[in-house]
C-alpha cells in the first residue's frame, strides 16, 4: 500500500501563501464553504503565533465578506494546554477528520440486490442536485444554491464521478469520487435519512472497488461519525487523524443575528 496522507485529501481552493509553518488555501467561488477556506499549520503553533493568524484570517475573510475562520492542526497531533483553553473560551468548535484508505480486493460488505447504484448521467443529474441541495439546506439556502451550481459546474469535470444510489427505484444516496493517479477518494457520501441502514452506504463503496480495481481508496471520516465501525468491518487501514477548529461570526438581518455557511462537506 503507498504512503497516504491528509495532504493525499482533494481540497478544492487554491494555496495562495505557503512557507514552512502553514498554507492558506482560498476558494473565491465557494466563499462560505469552510472546509476549501482555511490555514492548515504544518507544526503546532504557540498560543501567540495562533493568535496572530486568527487576526490575520479574521481581516481577511472580512474582505470577502467571509463569517468565518477555520484552521487545520498538524497531523496526529492535539491542541492542548493554553491553546486548547484558548479555543474553548474565544467560542471556537473544535473536531477532529479521521484517514481511512483499502485495497478495492479487500473490501469486505454483502451484496444488496434492493440497492443500485450508478454514475450520474445527463438523465439524472436533476436527481443528484436536488438529493445534495435538500442536505444542503441544513446549512443555509445562499449555501445550497452556490452548491448546486458548483455540483453542476463538476459534472464535465473528467477527474470527478458523481455516482447515485437507488433503493428499489428510489433516490437513496450519493457521493462523488475524486480520481487521481493512483488513488480515488470517496467524498461527500450521504444517504438520506428515511432511506438508512439499508445498505446504500456499503453498495456505493462496492461500485468503487469494482470500477477502480487499481487504484487506493481513501476515505475520510468525521471524528464523532458513528460509520467508522463499519469502515474498520469492511477491512480500511487506519492511517491517523488531524483536529480542526472553526469559528462562526454572526451576520445582521433585519435587526437578527444569525451565522452563515456551512460546516464540513
């Protein structure tokens, strides 16, 4: 198995400043989507050197008209200390992403004959948007329509499939795939509420070992994310984990405040 990363990870954004102790990555076209806006330290800062870029990014955002700041800590590493009691006083949220990656031939589930599963073609792209916009809306209805249009944008887009699932004929699930030279990354899966425990979630990693038999599959898990026992069933490599903080800034609308943007996806 090669070597895997959190830097293997697709992040869509550009890296427009990079030295030896961080990189900021920006996505002028997706602003309010927090995990493509944000500084990723590459050591573990002091309490100070983080509060000197939680200032730096805060001004920054603020030009863009950003609510938020969000941060990634080193891989394998905890905040602790003065930093960790830093974080829970400034209202920062504070999580952490766990790295999963399999050989397709290792994969392990049972078959659900109730359950296709598909490449999303021009037939049903309708579906697709509409299963990710409806998920969206938990996150604000700016976020769900900037994201539809983004997800419609990637449909042409070669290194990425959207793939659908169906539970006896209806809409079930989805995630998209992200193909590299030598890995595909299973990102963005989701089956809709009504619809799990039926197998939709297991059928769509089945169709990814099957049509990259080749290639490493990486998979990246929310820390707090229940599915992680079934990651470890199906035989995935534990590779490490890596904490991220966010913090939300509140917006005024008609004399109310509410927070804006979206939380991981």
């Amino acid at each position: 198995m090669q070597n895997i990363t959190f830097e293997n990870i697709h992040v869509s954004g550009k890296v427009i400043s990079e030295n030896d102790f961080f990189r900021q990555v920006h996505f002028e076209e997706m602003l309010n989507q927090y995990d493509s806006n944000f500084i990723e330290f590459k050591r573990m800062p002091t309490l100070e050197q983080f509060q000197e870029k939680v200032e730096y990014l805060r001004d920054f955002h603020e030009k863009y008209g950003q609510k938020h700041i969000r941060f990634y800590f080193p891989t394998n590493e905890k905040p602790s200390g003065d930093l960790q009691e830093y974080l829970e006083d400034a209202g920062f949220q504070t999580g952490f992403l766990e790295l999963y990656t399999i050989e397709p031939s290792k994969f392990k589930s049972k078959d659900k004959p109730d359950i296709e599963v598909k490449e999303v073609g021009k037939e049903d792209l309708h579906i697709y948007l509409q299963l990710q916009y409806d998920e969206d809306l938990a996150y604000g209805v700016d976020y769900a329509e900037s994201k539809r249009e983004f997800n419609r944008k990637q449909f042409d887009n070669p290194a990425l499939l959207q793939i659908l699932a169906f539970y006896k004929g209806e809409p079930a699930g989805y995630t998209d795939i992200i193909i590299g030279e030598t890995t595909v990354e299973i990102d963005n899966l989701a089956v809709i509420e009504k619809l799990q425990k039926k197998g939709a979630g297991s059928k769509i990693q089945r169709f990814v070992m099957k049509a990259f038999p080749d290639k490493t599959v990486i998979l990246v898990a929310d820390g707090d994310d229940t599915a992680k026992e079934m990651y470890r069933k199906q035989n995935y490599h534990y590779l490490g984990f890596r904490y991220d903080t966010l913090k939300l800034f509140p917006n005024q609308e008609n004399g109310k405040e509410y927070e804006s943007g979206t939380l991981n996806t």
